[in-house]
C-alpha cells in the first residue's frame, strides 16, 4: 500500500520533472533545427509558418497530458476564437506589420546606405539572441504604454478580457494591438534570415508557455530570464495592481532590470467583472467611447435636447479601471 502510494509519489514528481524541463528543451530543438536543419527545408518559404504552427499545436497538446488549471480547459468556443486569431495573425496581421513596418524601414535603410555587416558577422547564436532582445524590448515598451495611455489601452484590453488561458491565447486580441505589438526594428539590422527565423521561433515557444495551460514551471535558470505562466497569470489577473507588473512577453528578465517584475501567480483572469468579449467586441472596443458618445448626442437631437437616458445608459457602461483614470508605471 506504501509501495504504491510511493510508486505513484514518484512518478507524479517525475512526470512533473520532465514537463518542468519541456520549454528549455523545446527552445534548443527549435535552435537545433533552424542551425542544422536540411538546407531544403531551411530556404522553404513556408518553413517559418509551419514551425511556427506546430509549436502551438505541441503545447496545446500538452496541455491534454498535464494540465494546469481545469478552469481554462479548451472547449469549443475558445478553440474556434483562437482558431480565428491564429490565422488572422499568420495572414492579415503579418500583412499589415510588413507594410507599415519591415518594408518602409527597409526602404529607408537602403536610402540612407545604412549597412551593418558587423551584425551578419557575428556569430550565428549571437544573432539570434539580438534578434530577441531587439523583439523584446520594443515590446516590453509598447506593453506599458498600452497600459498607461488610455486610447493604447483601448486595443490592448479585450486581451485581458481573456477568462482563460491556453497555448494558442497569445494571438488573440484587438486587431490594432495584434499589429502595433508585432512592429519592431530587426529590419535594420543584416542578419542570417535563420538567426532570425530561429529567434521568432525561440519568442513563439516561451510566449506560447507563458499562456499555456499546462503543468510546467521551469528551473531557475529559465525562469529568471524568460517570462512563464506564472509570472503572465499574474499579469492576467482580476485585480488592477496585479495586472501592472510583468510586462515582458518573453523576457521577464526586462521587468526585473526595470523595476515592474513581481512575484506571484493567478488562476483567476480577465477584466471587468471577467465579461468574455466575442470576436467582434474584440474588434470594436477601441471604438466603443466614440459609438457611446455618437448615439448620446444622436438620441439628443430625437429628443429635442433631453439626453439623460442615452447619456446615462452611455455612463453605465462597463469601462476598464485604467480607462478612467490611467496611471503611470
Ligand atoms: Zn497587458
Ligand atoms: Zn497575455
């Protein structure tokens, strides 16, 4: 009888132990590969798509095997959204982020004749790791100002209206948001397209953990650099304190050189009363205040004057904390 409870004690700790272990070796598999990879598959324009996809699928697959959390299992209508969000951001999103960002900074390099070959003679991990420090930290600033600057909050808040968490939730969220937190400065820089590819790839597997639903809490040596579910739940949180720390989507280590890390966990998420937005809602949010004030003064004009009820129905209407009054970091 002790035999087995020990049995099935050590078996639990182990299989705790390796999944612990999972995000640290899935980020060298995904370094391996863009390194040693076939020179075929490498060059294929489709490679970072389908790499990128299958990290996804793996991680939500491991969420079936060890879960974290039975409040944020997958059900139907949450994989039909993310399903929605995951191709919109492969497609249209990745779209857009080209043409108002990669390609006017390529363009303006070219006129300017700025070169930086020293950056392509580097060596080829060394660029990987820029690549993601580039990513990071542009994110990291675009986070907090989501959080501080009220029509920026705007796009950024239907993604803590997410009531769970899982592998593929990272993609999911305002539009504009989707857009402005994928812009960054690579395109500056001449680097291997693998070192690249590699560090997007590196970026996807901790993100995707970070939102992911499973049992997996790596060492320290990870967790002290990269952002885990721990440190993003807590993000998530309900309470608005919570959510004003660990801003870093990747690199948490970001938060602890500029003071907003903090220690902690959330199982409970999202916003406002934890109000679950529908796609759609999503998309409209940051227009919602302007649709409020335009159907207040259009009922004014039916009414000859008297706009109590709309403007009051208009002031009733849920508006996230930080909305009201946005407070700096
Ligand atoms: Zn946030
Ligand atoms: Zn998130």
């Amino acid at each position: 009888m002790i035999d087995a409870a020990m049995t099935t004690g050590s078996a639990g700790s182990m299989k705790d132990t390796i999944f612990n272990y999972l995000p640290p070796a899935m980020i060298a598999a995904v370094l391996c590969f863009w390194a040693y990879g076939p020179t075929a598959l490498l060059n294929h324009e489709a490679t970072l798509a389908v790499m990128s996809a299958l990290i996804t699928i793996s991680v939500l697959l491991l969420e079936q095997v060890h879960e974290r959390h039975a409040g944020w299992r997958m059900n139907r209508q949450e994989f039909v959204t993310d399903l929605f969000y995951s191709i919109l951001s492969a497609t249209v999103i990745a779209w857009v982020s080209r043409k108002i960002g990669d390609d006017p900074l390529v363009a303006a390099k070219a006129s300017l004749g700025i070169t930086t070959q020293w950056a392509m003679r580097m060596p080829w991990l060394a660029q990987v790791a820029l690549v993601v420090f580039l990513i990071e930290f542009g994110q990291y600033w675009m986070h907090r100002l989501m959080h501080n600057v009220t029509p920026f909050w705007l796009t950024h808040a239907p993604h803590h209206h997410l009531t769970q968490l899982n592998a593929a939730k990272g993609a999911v969220g305002n539009p504009i948001e989707l857009v402005l937190i994928s812009l960054s400065i690579v395109a500056l820089f001449d680097l291997q397209t693998t070192a690249i590819f590699a560090a997007i790839n590196v970026l996807g597997v901790i993100s995707t953990f970070a939102h992911a639903n499973v049992r997996s809490d790596p060492p320290i040596f990870y967790s002290y650099v990269f952002t885990t579910i721990r440190h993003h739940s807590l993000h998530h949180s309900t309470d608005y304190q919570s959510t004003r720390c660990n801003y870093g989507n990747s690199l948490i280590f970001l938060d602890r050189i500029f003071g907003t890390y903090r220690e902690g966990e959330a199982e409970l998420v999202g916003q406002d009363e934890r109000r679950r937005l529908s796609i759609w809602e999503q998309t409209i949010f940051p227009f919602e205040p302007l649709i409020a004030r335009y159907r207040a003064r259009k009922g004014s004009a039916e009414t000859g004057g008297d706009s109590s009820a709309p403007a009051k129905a208009a002031v009733e209407r849920p508006v996230p904390e930080s909305v009201e009054s946005p407070v700096t970091a």
